[in-house]
C-alpha cells in the first residue's frame, strides 16, 4: 500500500429481485422490459455488463480507453442474479470475475467483492436458524465463484442487530459496511467513556470494531451518507470530476491518521438508474488514481494495513433505507415509492402469514426429516452445494453429486421413494428461504410484481408440503390464505393478498401433467429429440406420430416427465388436434399400463378417421379415451406460447404489412404533395407509410445479405414524408446487427472477407438518423485490438497490412479514436 494515508473506495451492491418462476426455475418474458426479455435482461445491458467495459472518451466523445470497474471498485453481487448471469448474461459474468481477479493483484491479495446473505433476507427478522442459512449459502456461493473465503458480507438493506454481526463473525466473516444512521455510540478500544453518535454523527474515516468476547469480533464500515446520497438521488454522476472531488473533500486535511472516504449505494446507479453513471465512475476513479495524495484501495486491504482503534454498539433493528429501523419490512411504518394515499399497512399480515406457514413446517419437517437425514438442518445448510451445481440441463455428473449428498446426510439407504421425499423436502426448505426475500415488502402496494414473486415461492412451498404432508396439507394453506386475507391491496380491484395469491400465483402453478400438455403443444411447432428438457424438467418420449389431412393434424404420444430438482417423476399420454393458426386442443393422461391397450386402440382408430378426414369422430374418440381435452396454446408457458403465436402471426401479419405498403406506394406521391405543401395528412394514410416504412427498414436491417439500397430508399422516403421512425427497436435490431458481425469476425479469426463484410455494415450503421449503442460491438473490436498480434499471425504477409488498415477504419466507424487508445 501507498504511503499516502488518504484512501478512497467506492463500493456498489448490485442486485436484483428474484424474477424466476419457481415452478420452471427461468425468467419468463415481462413486457415492461421491452425491447429486452425481461428487466434482469435490460438492467444487464445497461448496467451489470457496461460496468465490465466502462468507456472513457475525449471531447470528440470518441473511446479512448475501456476498463472494467470491477477491478477498481469494491461490490458485491447477489448470489441469485449471479447464478442468472452465468447462464444467461455469461460475456458480462466473465468480466465480473476477471475484475475481481484484477481486484485481488491491485490490493495486496484483498478481493474488492464482498459476499452477501443468500436471497435477501432481512436477518434481524428471521429466525437463528434462517441466519445461519443465509450467511452460510452466501459465502459458499462466493467461494463456489471465486474460488476463495470472503473477507466482508453484504447484509440485504444493511439491516442488522447484534445476533446477525454475532452469527457474521462465528462464520468467519471480518468486516461488514452499515449506514453512518445505524451507529449508536463510539469508544477507543484502550478504554474510555462511550461518545453517542446521534444523527449520523460517527466519524466515517475509519472502522470500528462490534465486540461479543475477548476473541470474538467483527469489524464495520460506516459509509459517508451525504455523498452516498448525493449518488443515488443529487446527480452526483452528471460529472465524472465531479465526483471524485466530491469523494476527497470528505477527508481531513492535515490529519496524520490514516483516512478512508467511502460511499455505497446500488449498484445500479451506475449505467441504470443514472445513464453513462458507469463512465463517472470509471473516470473518477482513473483521476483519484492518477492523484499522488489519494490511494484507491478496498475494504479488505484498509482493514488489514489500519484495524480499528475504536470499538461501536450498533442501533439494533437498523438498516439503510427506513427511517424506522426494519419497520418497512414489517409494519405501515410510513417509507414507501411514494404512492399519494397509499397505506402499507399490508405488511404485517404479509408477514404474519409467511411467519406462520414457516413455523408451521418446521415441525412438519423435523419429523419427517428425522427419518431421512442425520439432521435435516444440516442437511439444509449444505444442499448450496446441489443448488450451486445445479442448472437447467441435468448431467451424469449431477446425478453423481446427488448421490453423494444424500450418502453423506441421510439416516440410511434410502429407496426411490425416500429419495423423492429427501429432495422435495430441501427444495421445500428453498422456497422458504426465497418467500422471505426482501422486495416483497419493499414497494406501495401487495399487488407489486415484486410480492406476487415471493408469494409464488410461498405457493412452491405450499404445493411441496401437500405432496409431503397430505393429510395437514389443505389446512396449512387455507391458514396461510386466511391471514393473507387480512392483507388489504390500495387497489380495490385487487381485493387482499388471498385474492392476489388466487388469481395471480394460481395460474404459475406447474404440474407434471402440465409440463407434458407444453410439451405436447409444442411438439406440433417445434422437433425435440427423445430425450430433452424443458426448464427444470427432462422430458423422454416413449411414442410419438403425427397423421394429417388437409390442415388438420393429430399428433398421439407418450411421455416420462422428471423434475430435475426433485426427481418426481410420471408417465403420461397425451393427444393434439391441430386445425391450423390458434385452433388447437389437447388432451393429456397419466399413464399406466393397464390404459395402454385402450390407448392403442384410440390410436389405431384415430389414424384411420383422420385419413378420411372425419375429424368429429376424432373429437368423440378423444373425450372417450382422455376424458376431457382441456388444453389449448393458453396451455403453454408464458415464453413458448409467445414464440408459437408468432410463428402463427407471421403469414397474417405478412398479408397486412403488403396491404399497408401497397396501400402507401400507391399513394405515395399524394402523400409527398401534402407534406411538401404543409397540408394535413389523413391519418389512415399517415398510420399506412408509418407501418410501411418502418417494417420495410426492419427487413432490410435483418436481410441477410444487408441491403444497402433498399435501407437508404426508405430512409429518403421516411424523411421526405415526415414518417416518424420506431427508433428503440431499429437501434436494437441494428445494434445485434452489428454485434453478430462483430463475433463473426472474431469467431473466423479475423479473416479479411470477415473484417470487409464488418466494416461495410458499420458505415451504413453511421447513416442511420438516429442513436445506436454499439457497446457490444466495440467491446469485441477492443478484445481482437489486445490480441491483435495472434489475429495477425493467422494472415498471410502481404495481407497484414491491409487487414491493419480496415481494422482501424472499422474501429473509427465504432467510435473508437484508434490513434491515442489506451490498451490494459
């Protein structure tokens, strides 16, 4: 570490609610998000990945150098959005590590990224038992990562009592970061009296130390809470210089002791909240760098070169974003979004329901517990283990690391069945966890996507606890339904949280019949091997045909569905009658042999009158055999039926999209008189070359290969005739463009057809009126830049140069000034 005994860290918790649908185990599409899949999607892209290549520019606004800030800032990550960027957002999750890699040779082997309890919990209302969980999955999701033990945790909402920090320091935690708010009273560690800390008072500069023994402690950061502010909310970030005045100015000048400005806010002020607030940081923290008398450091090294001199009591029950300690979490305590006559007095029967349905299952599951495990809580704390290895596509090697927990924690051997029960009984223990996620509580009003979330995993709960204990299952819901009740909505339509579980928890609900109709369904758009898997389900088909006549199709089949979590698993047959775009029924059944004979002879039957075409006999034959068909694309999960219906649309909306482009050529010129004279347009006309246009421009975007003319016709044409362009989704479809001409040219190993084909693009790209993002497409150019000498060496010599030459023409065309770039 520096001589200089001022020091600077910026730290971002970064996280997200859960948004998963706890019967799939995936992100299904949320509209609001557009034109991304879903917000976890959106906020990646302007956020999570961005802070993984942050970009400093010139006056000419022109790149001149990309640096990842994970390698600068302190952060930390929730442990549930992470295991969403491994699969879904892995380029960003990747730079993530390498920053905190980078982290660890900056710092003195300290990492900048702090672990944090597992789902959000607030730990001053949970349960001893759900503490330790939380803390111990979130270290072993930290560890699982990064490969090594955190140093500091992230407490959700930095909501603490003296339990919580107790339970922090037994797991071998050092250091936590708090509100300047939650500090009580302050004294020297020689002794002395205590000083009260009122009003945020505490001296932010340095830690302090929560002691419970002579060998037992934790070390806490109190952050500065005006400059935090001002991040969040004061538009700190408008100016990069700016900002890292702004961090000195709270260090004492003068001063011998060793001084530590320090801010945190979320993580998504950075790109998200505040646009470009990433490129702030990056350049606030490159002049703080270049300072001779500011170090930049991180929490672990501060804490190790300084420990603290000075020793805290905390404010019990406190946290960062309520006034009132953890009331929000709890009460009608008066911090909500700011809805105009709004109450939350929803909260405390929110959490009274979710209290009581937990304390309920813990006896439940103790005693069937006692019959499968060693000791079920245990079990519990170590089953990260299956989470953290878990994903969407089962393997044999996860089927082998099941075996091995349950060896390792249960009582005994146990039969298929026991084994069924042993893990519906751990995801049960999950769910539990996941309902009490903090977000549920957070906003205006129970009706929030963010409550219905956690009520979806208390719903998960309940559906595992019938299954496991069906004789009280009933009951255990209809008391949970009960209290929520008395949980009453701000929005009389919405009724109370028993009406908002009912009609909006009610309809995610999965079941293994149900997996198999979507597979069903799907099966007549889509072609699955025999052996595949749908979300957290594997999927083996036994037999399957499809006969036609005319547009109509039936398609007759058998399948084995598994949960891949829990291996609950059964075999059903299903029928699809198919009389082309939405009409669509479907019937499904368990199956067992004793139907299989009956099955055979509807599927013999059914064969020869869809020969003849007698599809009213096949509808007979169908409500005989199955009992009732009473499936339809409704059916099918939320992403997949959006998918069919596109596929069913595309003909429809191709016809409408001719009509409405011939109904403007036809009368175009009428169109260019009236707007060249100032006249008003008629609107069927206007809303016609607006369709036309725009449709025509995104075709030509995404014709492959790109065309040119056909692009700047319709470009001339939207200007001539004053057509207001869809600029959000042609930036978007230009920007994945341009981003898979970009992995194509690094995927070839940077052939000269591949540059030439990339560079075209980006010139007519530059022609568009309007904005695009590139980012994607110069982080890929900057990545073949640092590995320019092996794209190089794939070349021949008298290529070389000329392939040098359209690469830095192809650089300029993405607004990087190749000339003065700075490569790290």
């Amino acid at each position: 570490m520096a001589s200089s005994k001022r020091y600077v860290t910026v730290h971002g918790h970064f996280y997200q609610p859960p948004r998963e649908n706890p019967w799939l185990e995936a992100v299904e599409t949320q509209d609001s998000a557009a034109p991304y899949h879903d917000w976890n999607d959106r906020i990646c892209s302007e956020c999570y990945a961005t802070n993984g290549a942050a970009r400093l520019v010139n006056h000419k606004n022109l790149i001149v150098r990309i640096v990842n800030n994970y390698a600068h800032m302190s952060f930390n990550f929730g442990p549930t959005l992470l295991s969403w960027m491994e699969e879904l957002a892995p380029r960003a999750y990747q730079r993530m590590l390498e920053g905190e890699a980078s982290s660890r040779k900056r710092y003195s082997g300290h990492s900048s990224a702090l672990a944090q309890v597992y789902n959000h919990i607030i730990l001053p209302l949970a349960n001893e038992r759900d503490k330790r969980t939380q803390i111990r999955w979130g270290i072993a999701d930290y560890e699982h990562r990064l490969g090594i033990k955190p140093e500091g945790m992230w407490l959700a909402e930095t909501a603490a009592d003296s339990a919580t920090l107790r339970v922090l320091a037994e797991e071998g935690i050092r250091f936590t970061v708090l509100a300047p708010h939650q500090a009580h009273r302050v004294r020297a560690l020689s002794g002395g009296d205590w000083i009260g800390t009122p009003e945020s008072s505490v001296d932010t500069t340095h830690p302090y130390l929560v002691r419970f023994s002579d060998t037992l402690s934790i070390a806490v950061f109190f952050y500065d809470g005006p400059t935090s502010r001002a991040i969040a909310f004061e538009g700190l970030l408008n100016s990069g210089e700016g900002f890292a005045t702004r961090l000195k100015s709270s260090l004492r000048s003068g001063s011998d002791s060793p001084q530590l400005a320090h801010v945190a806010t979320d993580g998504e002020s950075y790109g998200h909240h505040h646009r470009h607030g990433e490129m702030a940081l990056a350049y606030a923290l490159q002049l703080l760098d270049l300072d001779p008398e500011i170090t930049v450091t991180n929490y672990g090294e501060f804490l190790a070169n300084f420990p603290p001199q000075w020793e805290v009591e905390i404010v019990e029950n406190s946290s960062w974003s309520c006034l009132h300690g953890v009331e929000r979490w709890r009460s009608n305590c008066g911090c909500n979004g700011g809805a105009v006559g709004w109450n939350q007095k929803w909260r405390a029967p929110l959490r009274a329901a979710l209290d009581q349905l937990r304390d309920s299952l813990i006896p439940l599951s103790e005693a069937l517990g006692a019959k499968l495990f060693h000791n079920l809580w245990e079990a519990r704390n170590a089953y990260i283990k299956l989470i953290l290895q878990h994903s969407a596509h089962q393997t044999e090697s996860y089927t082998t690391l099941v075996d091995d927990f349950l060896k390792e924690f249960s009582a005994h051997s146990l039969t298929a069945p026991e084994r069924v029960q042993a893990l519906q009984l751990l995801e049960l223990q999950r769910h539990s966890q996941l309902m009490y996620t903090s977000c549920g509580w957070f906003f205006d009003d129970i009706s929030g996507i963010e409550t219905v979330q956690i009520l979806a995993y208390a719903g998960r709960a309940l559906q595992l606890a019938n299954y496991l204990f069906a004789s009280v299952g009933p009951s255990l819901r209809e008391e949970f339904l009960e209290k929520l009740a008395m949980a009453q909505s701000n929005q009389p339509e919405n009724g109370n949280g028993r009406h908002i579980f009912e009609q909006k928890v009610g309809p995610l609900t999965v079941t293994l019949e149900q997996v198999a109709a979507h597979y069903a369904i799907s099966a007549i758009f889509s072609t699955y091997p025999e052996d595949t898997e749908l979300f957290c389900y594997r999927v083996q088909r036994d037999f399957y045909e499809i006969y036609s006549s005319g547009r109509g199709r039936l398609s007759v089949g058998r399948v084995h569905i598994t949960s891949l979590f829990t291996e609950t698993s059964g075999s059903f047959i299903f029928s699809v009658l198919h009389f082309g775009d939405q009409n669509i029924t479907a019937a499904v059944k368990p199956w067992t042999e004793e139907i299989e004979p009956g099955f055979q002879i509807f599927t013999s039957a059914a064969k020869n009158n869809v020969a003849m075409a007698n599809f009213p006999e096949v509808i007979r034959l169908l409500d005989r055999t199955f009992g009732h068909a009473g499936y339809s694309l409704s059916s099918l999960f939320t992403d997949e039926q959006r998918r069919i219906l596109q596929v069913i649309l595309n003909s429809t909306l191709g016809s409408i999209e001719n009509s409405l482009s011939t109904i403007y050529e036809d009368h175009a010129n009428l169109l260019h008189y009236l707007n060249r004279s100032g006249l008003p347009k008629p609107p069927a006309l206007t809303l016609a070359a607006g369709f036309a246009i725009n449709s025509g421009l995104r075709r030509a975007l995404e014709t492959e290969p790109f065309d040119v003319p056909r692009l700047r016709s319709l470009l001339v044409q939207a200007a001539g005739d004053g057509v207001e362009l869809d600029k959000t989704n042609l930036s978007f479809i230009a920007d994945q463009r341009m981003k898979r001409a970009m992995i194509f040219l690094l995927t070839s190993h940077s052939t000269l057809e591949a540059l030439e084909s990339a560079t075209s693009l980006a010139r007519m790209l530059n022609e568009l009126p309007f904005e695009l993002n590139l980012w994607q497409a110069q982080n890929i150019w900057y990545e073949i830049r640092r590995s320019e000498a092996q794209s190089l060496a794939a070349l021949e010599p008298s290529n070389r140069h000329e392939w040098e030459r359209q690469f830095n023409q192809l650089g300029r065309l993405l607004a990087i000034d190749v000339a003065n770039l700075v490569v790290e």
